[in-house]
C-alpha cells in the first residue's frame, strides 16, 4: 500500500547547477548512517537509566554483549548482575531473551527484588531469589491503602472499593461515563471515535491516599461538553472508504472544555466527597495532590492561561481554602514553580517574582524569605532534607561559561552557605537518593561522552562510576561535534547561544549554504547541551548533504530571566527572527564560508510555524524553508498552550496578527508544508489552511501529506529523504540522487 500522497499546488523547476552523481550520493549515504535509527547505536550508555530503591538502587548498561541491568541494596555492597539466562529459564522461554525488548524494570519490596516486563505480548513479574520465578499478571489500575487494608479502583470508570480482608466490594459512583469518569487522569491524545462509533479510553487511574488510610482523593474528568476535532484516514488498513477519526479537543477560548473536581473518598463510610473548589483545569497532574499530617489535602491548582498558581488547603469532608496564591498578569511558567514541604505547614516554592526563578521560604505565620539570589535560573527544586534544614537543587546561569548548563546546589533553609556540588562544566542531570545522602550525577557536553556517576551530597565526591558513554564508532564515521556559538541579540548586548553542524569533509576554504533548524517555542530550547542530543538529531544528517546547519535560542525562548522570556508572550510570531538575521550576519563575517545568499529553515511543530514564518516574514533573507506539523494558527492548537503564551483570543487582535495565514500573500521562495494525516497533535487542518491562504494568493506552494502518519515524523524515511531532496534542489542547486532509498535499519 502506498505510505504517502503527494500534493502540489505549483511545483516550479528551478535551475540546478550541474554536479557530480556519484558525490551526491555519496554525500547523501553519509547523510543516512546519521539518521536517528542509524545512528544512536554507534554510541554506548549516551544517558545511563539510573532509578534509586529505598536504600538501594538499579540501573542498566550497554555493553559489548548487549544490555545488561545491575541491582544493589545499598551502596556500600557491590551491584548485582540479573542473570538472563535465569530469567530465560523463568520464563520457560525458547531462545535468548533480548534486554532491549522486555521493557524491563526493577523494584525493590521489604523482602526481595522484583523485574517487571512484558514478554510474548504479556505482563510479568518476577522474584529475583535464588531461584528466579515468574508470574504472568494483569496490569494493576488498583492502588492499595497504605495499610494494606483497601483497594481502590476505577472500574467502568465509576469507583469501587474493596476490603482486602473480607473481599467486599463497595460501588461507590454509579454516574461515570466516558466522558464523565471518576479517578481518571485526562488523555490528550485520545481516539474518542472511528466512523462515529465510540472508542474505549485508555487512560490511568490513581489515587492519593491519607497517612491513616482512611480518606483518599483522586480527579473526576468532565469532558461532557467539549467539542470535537477529526481527521480522514484515506488510505485505512482495510477496505476503500475513508475512516473519520474523532477526538474531543477545546480550542483557545472555548468555554466548552474539560476539567476535573477533586474527589474524595471515606472509606469508613463509603461516602464519596466533592472538593468545594472551582473548575480545575485538565493540565493537572497526580503530583499536584498531597496529603500532610495536619490532617488535610492540599491541591497546586493551575488557573487557565497559567495566570494565577493556587494552593488549597482541603478537609476530608471537601471543605476547602486558599493556603497560597502566585498570579502574574502574563503567565506563570509551569516548569518552573517547585513547591517542596517542611514540618509544621512551611514550604519552599520557586517565583520569578524578582525577575529571574528563584527560592522563597513560606513561614506558618504568612512571611515570606527570599533564599536564593542572583543573575540565575533555579530549574528544578529536589526535595528538602527536613533532618539537617537543608535543601537541593538545580539551577543554570550562576556559572561562568554556557548559561543553560545545570548544576546541582545545596543551602540552608536560612539561605545561608549555598554550595556548589557538581563543579563540572557540563550539564548534569540529577536524581537524589531518598535519605538525601547521595545523588545521581549524570554529566556531558555536545563535546563530552556520559559521565554517569553516584556521589555523595556532603560535598559531592565521587563514589562511583557506573559508566562513560562509549563514543569509538561513532567516532569511526568521521563524526565531529557541532560547535558551541554566542552571538549578540538585536539589542546589542544580550548573548545568545547556539551551535554549528558542518559536514565530516567540511572544508573551510568553501562556500556552505545555510540551513537553519528553528523552533522559538516558548517552553524550551533548540540548542542541543547534552552528548546524546548532539549526535541523535536531524542536524547533522542535513549538514553532510553540503551545509552549515545553525540552532540559535533567540530571545523569547526558556530557561533565562524573565525578561528574556517575555518577549515572546502573545508575539510569538516574532519567532526570534530580528534575532536570527543579525546572529547570522555576525557569525558570517567571522565565519567566510558561510553563505548568506543561500539561507534555509526547517522544523516541526512549533518549529514548523517558525520556518514557514521565516520565508513568509524575511523572504529577502531566507529562500527555502521545510515546515512539518506546523500549528500555523494558534487559534487552531490545544487550548491550553496558546492560551499560556499568547493569553487569551478576546484580548485583542494578537492572534490574527501572530497567525501564518495573514502572510500567505508574501510568499516568494520555495515552500514545503508536510503533515500526518492522523495528526491529533497539531492537526493537519493547520497545514491544509495555510496552503489554501497561499493558493488564494496565487503563490506556489509545495504540500506533503504523509498518510497513516502521527505528530512524530523523525524517523519517518521518506518524509526525511523528501526535506533532504528539497534543500539539495533548491538551497543548494544540485540534483538530489533519484529515489534514494533511505532505511531505519
């Protein structure tokens, strides 16, 4: 069956410069063995899967046989190797078992170690004793009380609970629907129908369970009113006619829309309680929801636009009052506000409330002491070590050198004796041990292999080294990593940063087309800072075809002040582009060989309204531009994105204005638009819009419609053989080789 229909409003034959065939493909297989399933095998443990147990911890490691998974009750006693072949034997199977397959993962209980997986399309879990022994299981949707007393399920999406002792069951709800279902957390990608026949939800249950186990709380989802998006699967599986796809989606500024209620269930009456709070929005997650000694709930409630955070104090019997409030008149990035509790109704939570994301200590008596300070971002609260007032975290900026690398820090909760524990200069990943003794340090550059460490939190030295990333074959290929650029923003003294692929065969005494992979989204960065991202990605097979591939973080984008960040907010059709060009013009007049008469972009998603408004916006700069899944209406995206970023429709003419179709008329260089069929991301309308605008103008435009296809193209071959030939002809004016054949193994 064909995988892909193409469609050409105007598909002009520009010249192409005469060239060398044999090169070209040449050119292009050098291209393919760094496309993404090619080329993450070259290197070995990029990012090391490290999980803390109680006092213990496991991990997994490639090595030269294949993976292999180490378990340990402590630090202080050596790993345990899982024995494979013992597994194998468990589970009565035939042949070798392949790690890399079993979606394998370790836990520990008071007794012994268990490995959970799935094998032959089933659920097991197995005691790793002496003698290994494996159980088929059904996956788990209860969660038990903590005294083992209870079970609590959703089951047809009403709530049931059973007395473990007895084997009672109790229906608690008996008004839950589809669409209206108790103790389920919200799917943004569901299939609601096929052909107008309902589709049964796949979503996850859980509940937050009191210390004494008697009360429980959990979300009731109300999706009863939201309205419906679709999309046409023209080629199905079986059959001729086309099958419409249905999902329930509010678009920005629809009143109809999901939310939650905040549940909460008494176990010794049976008595289900709704919270006496306004609409939640289904942004929410589990971790939002906490239980405290002082015998109440409390809820982190995100208002709509994330304009306001709220902290709710709840009682059992639903009463509810606010605790806490953070509002903004813009947004609230929700990536950024940590809140971490102490004894006796204290807590620390993260605000940009100075002007750069910092920590503030919130007293029982409504005072409030600012902890962290300085020209920094904190990125991420770990946990507070309530034993030695102490508390954790990571945060970018305080260093000198990258400002996006994170490194891991220790103070006093008086804010006093702030230390720097991870002084490499890298980027490090963290994760604390329970008992706040130790971490895990994962480390690396674009330029520096995984480090993947465990240390001690005292003072940060190194105990042990579990692995470094294994970069020999990679290295073998010719593979160099991209360089590390700063550049001066459009005010003329904010540095930006970002890096420049080149080909293996780079030659600096030429001439490079410049191809630019976009993506201003305010949420977080284009720039790779980590090992694995610097050889895993889409730049480096486009920069062997014979060009210089640029990422730059203009200004607007995450993990800086304040300031910085609200550039982009309701203009986000700004796209960095001021930015780009003078960024480009002060690379190039260091960099010779980099030719600003040939300028491209390509990205997806958010990157793909970037790159078609880059062509639409500075068609006098850039001539070619590759946009897949663009979201080129806001007003046409999941409501709750744009209206963080943008704020909300009514506000005024914003939308319009940010809106790639108000520009169709300004289209002058060559234009690819690409989308999934079954995109239930951004939906394909996004795209089918903004080539009608273009027709209507009577420009020519170029659309890709790649059947039976979601939101995620990386790894789709013949989408990117099709970006690669469009740079080739039309940015760098050669003759792709015909029909080449690109695979993902």
């Amino acid at each position: 069956m064909a995988r892909f229909i193409l469609l050409s409003a105007a598909l002009l034959a520009a010249p192409v410069s005469a060239s060398d065939p044999a090169a070209m493909q040449a050119a292009y297989q050098q291209a393919a063995q760094f496309f993404f399933p090619k080329v993450r095998p070259l290197v070995r443990n990029a990012e090391l899967p490290f999980y803390w147990q109680q006092q213990g911890y496991w991990f997994s490691r490639q090595e030269a046989d294949g993976r292999r998974f180490y378990f340990a009750d402590s630090l202080q006693q050596a790993p345990q190797q899982l024995n494979m072949a013992e597994l194998a034997r468990a589970l009565a199977a035939d042949d070798a078992l392949e790690a890399d397959k079993l979606n394998l993962t370790l836990n520990r209980t008071e007794q012994h170690w268990q490995a959970r997986l799935q094998y032959q399309q089933q659920s097991w879990r197995c005691q790793l004793a002496s003698a290994y022994q494996c159980q088929m299981v059904t996956a788990p949707t209860a969660v038990v009380s903590p005294d083992q007393r209870w079970q609590l399920d959703s089951v047809a999406h009403n709530l049931q609970l059973t007395d473990v002792n007895s084997g009672q069951t109790q229906q608690l709800t008996t008004d839950g629907s589809a669409d209206y279902a108790w103790g389920e957390l919200n799917d943004w990608y569901q299939l609601d129908a096929l052909n107008g026949v309902a589709q049964p939800p796949k979503r996850s249950s859980r509940f937050v369970w009191s210390d004494d186990s008697r009360f429980a709380a959990t979300f009731v989802l109300d999706r009863r009113t939201m309205p419906t998006l679709h999309m046409l699967q023209n080629l199905p599986q079986q059959g001729y006619s086309a099958v419409l796809h249905s999902y329930k989606r509010a678009l920005p500024g629809d009143d109809q829309r999901s939310h939650y209620q905040l549940a909460i269930v008494d176990t010794q009456s049976g008595k289900v309680s709704l919270a006496q709070l306004p609409p939640l929005e289904t942004t929410q997650n589990w971790g939002d929801v906490s239980w405290h000694p002082d015998g109440f709930f409390y809820l982190v409630a995100r208002d709509r636009g994330m304009r306001a955070l709220t902290l709710w104090q709840i009682t059992p019997t639903g009463a509810a009052s606010i605790k806490w409030q953070e509002r903004s008149e813009q947004f609230l990035d929700y990536a950024k506000h940590d809140i971490a509790w102490l004894d006796g109704g204290q807590f620390v939570f993260s605000s940009e409330r100075d002007g750069w994301n910092h920590l503030y200590l919130q007293q029982a008596d409504g005072t409030t002491q600012q902890l962290t300070r300085g020209d920094f971002v904190v990125r991420q609260l770990h946990g507070i070590d309530n034993a030695n007032r102490q508390l954790y975290f990571t945060a970018s900026g305080r260093e000198s050198g990258d400002p996006y690398f994170r490194y891991l820090y220790r103070i006093n909760l008086d804010g006093t004796e702030l230390t720097l524990l991870t002084p490499e200069y890298a980027d490090h990943q963290i994760s604390m041990s329970p008992d706040w003794q130790y971490f895990y340090d994962s480390y690396s550059r674009v330029d520096l292999p995984t480090v993947s460490t465990v240390r001690q939190s005292k003072d940060g030295q190194l105990l042990h080294t579990l692995a470094v990333a294994d970069d020999s074959a990679l290295r073998a290929t010719g593979w160099q990593p991209p360089e590390p650029v700063t550049v001066l923003a459009r005010d003329g003294k904010t540095p930006l940063y970002g890096l420049l692929y080149k080909p293996v065969n780079f030659d600096p005494a030429k001439r490079y087309a410049v191809v630019q992979h976009m993506y201003a989204g305010p949420h977080t960065i284009v720039s790779a800072k980590r090992f694995s991202r610097a050889f895993a990605n889409t730049e480096t097979p486009i920069a062997q075809l014979g060009v210089v591939v640029l990422n730059l973080d203009p200004l607007g984008t995450a993990h800086r002040s304040r300031a910085f960040h609200l550039h982009s907010y309701k203009n986000l059709g700004d796209i960095g582009g001021p930015d780009y060009l003078s960024g480009l013009k002060q690379l190039a007049a260091k960099r010779p060989y980099l030719d600003l008469n040939r300028v491209g972009a390509y990205g997806h998603s958010a990157g793909g309204y970037d790159a078609a408004r880059a062509l639409l916006k500075y068609g006098d700069f850039y001539k070619v531009a590759v946009s897949s899944a663009g979201n080129h209406d806001h007003r046409m995206s999941k409501a709750w994105w744009p209206e963080m970023w943008m704020g909300m429709p009514d506000e005024g003419t914003h939308y319009d204005s940010n809106s790639n179709m108000t520009l169709a008329h300004q289209l002058n260089g060559k234009l690819l638009l690409a989308t999934g069929d079954l995109d239930n991301n951004v939906n394909p309308a996004n795209s089918l819009r903004l080539a009608a605008a273009i027709q209507a103008a009577n420009r020519d435009v170029d659309l890709l419609m790649l059947a039976n296809k979601d939101h995620d193209l990386r790894e789709d071959c013949y989408f990117t053989r099709r970006r690669w030939d469009y740079f080739v002809q039309h940015l760098v004016g050669k003759a792709p080789p015909a029909f080449f054949q690109l695979s993902s193994n």
